[in-house]
C-alpha cells in the first residue's frame, strides 16, 4: 500500500492556482525528497497532505484513507506528524514544556519520559528551562521536529528541517531521519534546497515546478540519469546516431541510450563501454573529432528539469 497517493491535486488562492492537477505517489517506507524551487509549490502540497489546508480539487488518500476537497480526513490525518515552513512555538516556553503541552494535547500516555526522549534524539536534551526564545534557527528546527514526532506518527512531512543547521547538525538530523525510517518504518517526505543531504538519504523523488509534479523517480533512476556519460562529435552526426544505436542498443540488462544535442554531439548514458563506442565508430569508418566522458551533477540535473517544465509552460 502506498502511503501517499494524491491524483489532480489543486489549490486556488485569490484567484491564483499554486497547485494545478498535481499527482503524486509516496510507498510507505520511503524517505522522498520533495525537490522544487521557491515558490513552486512544495509547502502548500505538504499542507494539503497534513489537513492544514483545504484542496480546491481533488483528492489525496493517507494510508488507504480517501479524502476529497471537502470530505472529513481526521482518520488520515492523525498518522501524520508536520514541520512545515515554521515550528509553531511559544516564545516563553522551555522546549519540555513546549513538548509536554503538545503531547497532553494529544493524549500520550505517560508523557514525560516520551518528551525526555525526543528531546535527547534531536539533541535538546541539556536546554534546561532556557525558554524558545533564546533558541537559534537550528535548535528552533530541532524542537519542530521533536514536535512532529509527538504520537508516533507513521508519516513525517519535513520543510526545509535542515535550514539553520551547521554541516554536523544536518549530517547528524539526516542519520536520524535514516534510523526512524529503517527502525520504526516511518515514510518520510522531505523538501530541502540542500540536494547533497537529499542524495545521502532519499529513496524516492519528485521534481515540482509552477505547481505541476514535473517527474517522480526513485533513487537508482536519479543515479542512472546522473552517472558518467560520454560525448560524442563525429563529421556525421546522423550516420553515427544510427550505427550506434544499431550497434550498442540490444543490451535490455543495461541499456545504453543515445541523445542527439542541438550542437551536433551525441551523449550517450546507461552501460556503454567508452572502448567499444570507439572500436565501433572507427570501424564504420566515422571520422571522430570528440570522445570524452563527464559526469552530471544532481543539482544540474534537477535544476535542468525544472527549467524544461518552466520553459513548457511558458510555451
């Protein structure tokens, strides 16, 4: 069962549509970075999901549990634990008490060791009864998400959690992520800016842009699209296409894929031999003037999806 299943997903503010037939599919169990630039979107999805905003159209199901634009989703949305823009905290509480009111409100059984723990698992645990207020952006997050996991949730939806974090809080947040995934089966939907954590801990992805869902993959497929490839520049770029593709595509394991660019070259991606490219070309008696390999960034090629669907819609 999946644990998110949303189908043409719309929301309308003053008569602008921030979220237009957007579908996605979260399986339970995955951690799925939510990638997207500012203002595409990926916030007022994740309210949507977390029933702190109402669906113009629509329909999002949580665990098997319908929900329409306007039907009742407390059966779903109780399973759902949210850090969402920006914790919600009172500024003269202590993060204990901040904790122990949200776990009274939620009617956890003994709830204090529960807040000890919490606290001490993000790394709050020595705060005293220093109140919120004196509390940097990274502890601010750190209790938000301590917040989130009030009840036990079974999903967790995280924005931006590693914003105000130094690089070993991130990687330390991250690997706590990772362990309350692979530990207590929590599915967890993250956006971040920050790709490299997202690479280090995602399963799943989706690409957001101008509130369409652009793509969703998982993992092996963003590495697939994002390892080595090799480019290639002959005197006759269309004879070499064929001869290639007639020649290296049969492989069904590991296929290899040819790509002809506006500027002349062929990039080519999957399980190619650079050796056998060459051994295959010169056989044909193709005049090379260009073999080299490169690797492709992740941000790039986010970044270049993203921009394709801009591009798209402005068409």
């Amino acid at each position: 069962m999946d644990a998110i299943r949303i189908r043409s997903l719309a929301k309308q503010y003053v008569g602008k549509r921030v979220v237009d037939k957007l579908d996605m599919t979260v399986p339970q169990g995955a951690i799925y970075g939510f990638v997207g630039k500012n203002g595409a979107g990926k916030s007022t999805v994740m309210k949507m999901i977390a029933g702190l905003a109402t669906p113009s159209d629509g329909e999002i199901t949580l665990f098997g549990n319908m929900a329409t634009a306007t039907a009742d989703r407390s059966g779903g949305v109780q399973r759902v634990g949210a850090l969402i823009e920006n914790p919600g905290l009172l500024p003269h509480m202590s993060a204990f008490d901040t904790m122990m009111a949200q776990a009274l409100a939620f009617g956890v059984a003994d709830p204090k060791p529960v807040c000890h723990a919490l606290l001490d698992q993000v790394g709050l645990g020595n705060t005293g009864r220093k109140k919120t207020k004196g509390f940097s952006l990274g502890m601010k997050q750190r209790l938000g998400i301590a917040l989130a996991l009030v009840g036990s949730p079974d999903l967790l939806l995280l924005d931006e959690p590693f914003n105000g974090l130094d690089p070993e809080g991130a990687r330390g947040m991250r690997n706590y992520l990772v362990r309350l995934n692979q530990q207590r089966g929590i599915t967890i939907i993250v956006s971040s800016h920050v790709l490299d954590q997202l690479e280090r801990m995602c399963t799943h992805y989706g690409v957001i842009a101008n509130g369409h869902m652009v793509r969703e993959m998982t993992a092996e497929q963003v590495q697939a699209d994002c390892g080595d490839s090799l480019t290639v520049r002959t005197a006759d770029t269309a004879a070499a296409l064929a001869i290639l593709e007639e020649r290296l595509a049969d492989d069904c394991a590991n296929p290899v894929r040819f790509t002809a660019e506006p500027d002349g070259s062929i990039t080519i991606s999957g399980g190619f031999d650079a050796a056998e490219v060459s051994r295959v070309l010169h056989d044909a008696n193709q005049t090379v003037l260009e073999l080299s390999a490169k690797s492709r960034d992740m941000e790039d090629y986010f970044v270049a999806l993203m921009d394709d669907a801009r591009m798209e819609g402005d068409r």
